[in-house]
C-alpha cells in the first residue's frame, strides 16, 4: 500500500489528486496540539477544503480518503493551515543539495540597455549565483557567449549544455546544467527534442520552435551511494498539443533512467502556471517543490515579469521524486543584484533545498 506523509505549513491547503471510489471524513486539528510529529498517512486522496471553525484555533478539513476507515494521525504542531500532500519519502537521507531553475533570457541587443546581458544582467546574475550558492542551476535561453562568460565569471561550475537548433558550435539559444564538481560527479547525461523525432533538433503537432530536454546522472561526493538525475527543460510556448506530449515523453524518460527509484529533479521553464490542466499528468507522478515544501513562497509565487510591473506569470517549476524538498523559494525583483539592474532577467530564478 501506497503511504503518504503529512506535512504541517503555513502554506495554503492544495487538492491534489481525484479519487475514483471515495468516503468523506471530516477532521478536527488543534493547532496548539504538539503531541503528534509527523505520521504516516494511508490513502488520502484529496483535500476538499480547509477552513476555520471558531475562534479557538481550530481548523477544519474536508477529506476524501480511497477507504472507509479514518485511522488518520496528524502533526499540528505549530500550524496555521495544513496541506496534505502525497510523498514519497527515501528511507534515510543523507545528502543534501542545493537546486535552482533559472531561465536566463538571451542576450538581445535590440533590447533597452538595461535589459541586455552585456549591459547590466551578466554581473547581477553572477552577483545572484554567488549569493545563492546552488549545487545545481539548470538554465533556459543561454546563448553560447552567455555560456562563456559565466564559465569565466563561474569556474567553481562546470557545464552541460546542448543548442535547441541542434548545431552545438552555434550561438543560439541553448539549455545548460551548471553543477559544483566539488559536490556531485558526472556519470552521464543526455536529450530529447519533443517532437516524432526527438533525437534530431525537430518540432511536431502544434509547436513552432523546436524545445529540448537535456538529463543527467549525477552521484554525490558527500556519499558516494547516492546517485540521482536533474532535467532541465523548455516546454514550448503556446502549444498545448507539444506541451501534453512533452509530459508524456518526460515521465517516460524519467520511468526509463531511473526505473521510478532514484531520485529526480524536473527543472524547467513550462509556460505553464501551476493550475494548469495539460501538468495535471505530471502533478500526479511528481510532486511539486513549492506545493510541498515545508517553506515555501508558494505555488502561485511569480517566476515570469517580461520586463514590466504589470506582465506577471507563473511559468518556471522545481518537480521531483524520491526526495524531501525543505525550502521553496523564487528571488523576485525585491533582491537587487548588480548596478542599476532592475531586472535580473525576463524570469526570476527560484531554488529548493533537498534531501534524499
């Protein structure tokens, strides 16, 4: 039988998956009650609702749970609102690491200046790394001069990269994995287009430019017992046709390099927000960082400004299996990097500390 975790936020409650057969428990929580830490739960399906009862602290969930029974104990220690999330959790964890999405945007000289790499962005977004200090960036839309200079500007990460157009030797844009060759070592990596012919640089169904995934095996040289794999894609934009296909071929792939074991790490600019129903599938098989992180800023945080105040979206996403996910956050535009750069890039980047 399939367990489940819950995990006590002050992040609000998300449904997560339908129930086909389902009985309707309700559950009362005392948010000062500290006597339950963190038990397992059995077949919870779905979360209706949460909701406050009365002025006692008391909170009130709506559950669906696949049987009839209610054998359900809860951590409420410290809690304002729950979440109940479906988790799969390592049997011991030993390595820990650092992981960001960052879509880079490319390097445009027709852009104002304070929009170009060269300009202002090159020194803020090393400035950021630098700050932040991830293990692993997977990166979107880096052309091959913005891949040079953060080898020069960056030495402590080495680089995986792979054009989108295919012709590696190029300068278009192109998707990377950095990673601290200090922390992890290379075992192997590889890509896939998606299109009906993913291992050449082609485009299908719906989409008019041609998106790649690029993967990579990675084992950790903290403990050397413990290998795992980071994706780094690019869903191309409105195209919901690719885009369904693309979740099909990336849980594939998933399901063939590490049998649905390993751990993984699904990093990527989708253009797609949270609540979208074409990642319904990949919600499912995965589990999102920002929805079940013990801290979090939260599903609906912003990752996407498009360079203006006013053209704020949700598109850039951490999944993962096979591990715990501890923090979720996304640097928006109130952590300043570089000299007079209000825009780090058209995308904000966003990181999550994990355990496995």
């Amino acid at each position: 039988m399939k367990a489940f975790r819950l995990l006590g936020t002050l992040i609000f409650c998300h449904a997560i998956a339908h129930a086909q057969t389902t009985t309707r428990s309700m559950i009362n929580i005392d948010r000062c009650d500290t006597t339950s830490q963190g038990v397992l739960l059995r077949d919870i399906q779905q979360i209706q609702t949460t909701k406050r009862t009365d002025a006692t602290d008391r909170w009130q969930l709506n559950v669906e749970t696949t049987t009839p029974e209610k054998n359900i104990s809860l951590p409420t220690d410290s809690i304002r609102q729950l979440r109940i999330t479906q988790l799969q959790v390592p049997d011991s964890t030993t390595v820990g690491l650092r992981i960001m999405q960052f879509n880079i945007r490319e390097d445009k000289q027709t852009e104002p200046d304070y929009n170009t790499f060269t300009g202002v962005r090159a020194e803020a977004i090393k400035q950021m790394l630098k700050d932040v200090k991830p293990d692993i960036v997977c990166l979107q839309e880096c052309r091959k001069t913005q891949a040079q200079y953060l080898a020069t500007a960056l030495p402590e990460y080495t680089q995986i990269l792979f054009p989108k157009d295919g012709i590696e030797k190029n300068g278009g844009q192109r998707d990377v994995i950095l990673y601290d060759n200090k922390k992890v070592r290379l075992l192997t990596w590889s890509k896939f287009w998606f299109s009906e012919t993913p291992t050449v640089s082609s485009m299908s169904w719906d989409a008019s430019t041609p998106k790649l995934t690029i993967y990579a095996k990675f084992r950790s040289r903290e403990d050397t017992t413990k290998d795992f794999y980071v994706y780094c894609t690019h869903f191309p934009p409105s195209a919901p046709e690719a885009m369904g296909h693309a979740v099909t071929m990336i849980e594939e792939s998933i399901n063939k390099t590490t049998s649905g074991t390993l751990p993984v790490f699904l990093c990527g600019d989708l253009n797609l927000d949270y609540h979208n129903a074409i990642l319904a599938p990949l919600e499912e098989y995965m589990y999102h960082a920002a929805s079940t992180a013990l801290e979090s800023d939260g599903v609906d945080a912003i990752t996407y400004n498009g360079y203006r105040d006013t053209n704020l979206k949700t598109l850039d996403h951490i999944f993962y299996r096979n591990a715990i996910v501890d923090t979720y956050h996304v640097k928006n535009k109130t952590y300043q990097y570089g000299t007079n750069c209000k825009w780090i890039s058209d995308h904000y980047p966003l990181y999550s500390d994990v355990r496995f």
